[in-house]
C-alpha cells in the first residue's frame, strides 16, 4: 500500500453515498484510491488542471480549478470528509486554509491532513556527506514551481492543527499515524527520480553542491542498476474530527 491509499484508509473503508474531497489533487492518485471506498462524490480540487483522464471522465469526481488561499469553493457543511496530501506546505496561510477546512465538513466529518516530512529524506548513495548537505538543502529552500515550501512540515501537522482550533476551528485529533514507503527505482519518474531532481533545484544557487549535485545523480543511478539503491521519507498524517 503506497501513501496514497494509506491516506485514503484513513479516511475510510466505504464510503458509499458519501462526499469528499481531494484538496490539491495534482494528477489524482489519491482520488483514485478514495474511489475505490465508493464514495458518491470526490470534488477534486487544484489551481492547475493535472487531473488524469480516467479520472475526468468519471461521473463520481467533480474537478474544480480553484486556488485554497482564496477559500474553498464549497458550502458550509457540504463535504463528509476531506484529504490534503504534501499541499499545505505551499499555502500562504495554512492555518486559514484548516479553518476553511472546518467550515466546509459536516459535524463529525473527518479531515485526512498529510505530508511528507523533507528533512527525513533517505537516498542511499556512495556520499553520505553530500547527501547530507544536499538534503539539508533541500529541506531548508523552497524549491520547483511553488515560492514556498517547508522542509518540516510533516512533523508540525499536530501544531498545525491546534493553531486552527485556536483560530475557531474546534477538531478532535482522533489518530496520527507516520510511515515511510521503500522505493528501489530511479528511472526517470519514479519518486525517488523526482525527489532528487527536486534536491538538485534547490542546490542550484550553491555553487559548490551545484558543482557536485549531477555526480551525486549518476552515482544514485549506478546504485539503482547494481539493486541497491533506496529512497525512503517519512510520512504523517493527522486524523482531524470535525466537532
Ligand atoms: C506536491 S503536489 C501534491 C499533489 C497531490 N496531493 C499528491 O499527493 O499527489 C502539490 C499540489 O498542490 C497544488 N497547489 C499548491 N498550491 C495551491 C493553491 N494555492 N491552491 C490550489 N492548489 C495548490 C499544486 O498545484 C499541486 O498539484
């Protein structure tokens, strides 16, 4: 089971006749897997159009381009339940964005909130000092398309949360849950591909990892080839009960 359908599992086994919705859906993987509890509505929502094909052209998944720091396009109480995966971390104002969260679920809805913790990112490679470096990197600089980004933001969840209750968005906590999935590719894709390629961006303006950061690529390559390369980073989640 990836993270996808963990997150998915957390919000549920079935979920017939039920809404939800994917808050930063990206391409969809975790609408795909909150389609298969059987929900009756999965609102899909981004400010880009990733959406895979399949998945718009289901009738159950209502896509819907919208930017979550201008407020969710949602009536009060309208959702069962919801999932954020790694997008929070891009927001202006997180802390908002849970208290939008909050109005739009039922009572008693339940908010799947999880990221993947950056500055726990393990790459095997034949360089544990420069893994080091470039991960502490990584973790510190915001990096690809989005201005912002937090290395840490998988273990701040639980604050995360209590900041919102305190804004007026009263949750219980019922679980938190922390996993890392193995990842033995490093074709093109795959995860660990992107990881690193995103490690390389954010070393772009050090001239010195900058210098290195293609070896330590090539030398992650060599290690997938010979079978013994992996990449692992831990992921939370917090399970948020609407009260
Ligand atoms: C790292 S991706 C995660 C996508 C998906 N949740 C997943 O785990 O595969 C972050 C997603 O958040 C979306 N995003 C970032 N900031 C956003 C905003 N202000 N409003 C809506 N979507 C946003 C991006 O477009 C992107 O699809």
């Amino acid at each position: 089971m990836g993270r996808h359908e963990r997150v998915a599992a957390l919000v549920g086994d079935d979920l017939a006749g039920q809404a939800v919705a994917d808050l930063g859906c990206g391409p969809g993987r975790t609408v795909r897997a909150l389609l298969a509890a059987g929900p009756a509505r999965v609102h899909a929502l981004d400010r880009a159009s990733g959406l895979d094909d399949d998945l718009l052209a289901d009738r159950r998944v209502r896509s819907r381009l919208a930017d979550l720091d201008d407020g969710l396009p949602l009536d009060d109480g309208v959702l069962d339940a919801a999932v954020s995966l790694n997008v929070v971390e891009h927001l202006a104002a997180p802390v908002d964005h849970l208290v939008d969260c909050h109005r739009v679920l039922r009572p008693g809805g339940r908010l799947v909130l999880a990221h993947s913790d950056w500055d726990t990112a393990l790459f095997t490679s034949t360089d544990d000092a420069l893994t080091r470096a470039l991960v502490d990197r990584f973790a510190a600089a915001a990096a690809g398309p989005s201005t912002r980004s937090d290395g840490f933001m998988g273990r701040k969840l639980p604050a995360l949360a209590d900041a919102s209750a305190a804004a007026g968005a009263p949750w219980e906590l019922t679980a938190v849950d922390v996993w890392a999935d193995p990842h033995r590719r490093f074709d093109d894709g795959s995860v660990a591909w992107k990881v690193a390629t995103a490690v390389l961006a954010a070393a772009a303006d050090d001239p010195s990892l900058a210098a290195r950061a293609a070896g330590w690529l090539e030398d992650l390559r060599a290690l997938a080839r010979a079978g013994q390369f992996l990449f692992a980073v831990t992921d939370v989640a917090v399970v948020l009960e609407r009260r």
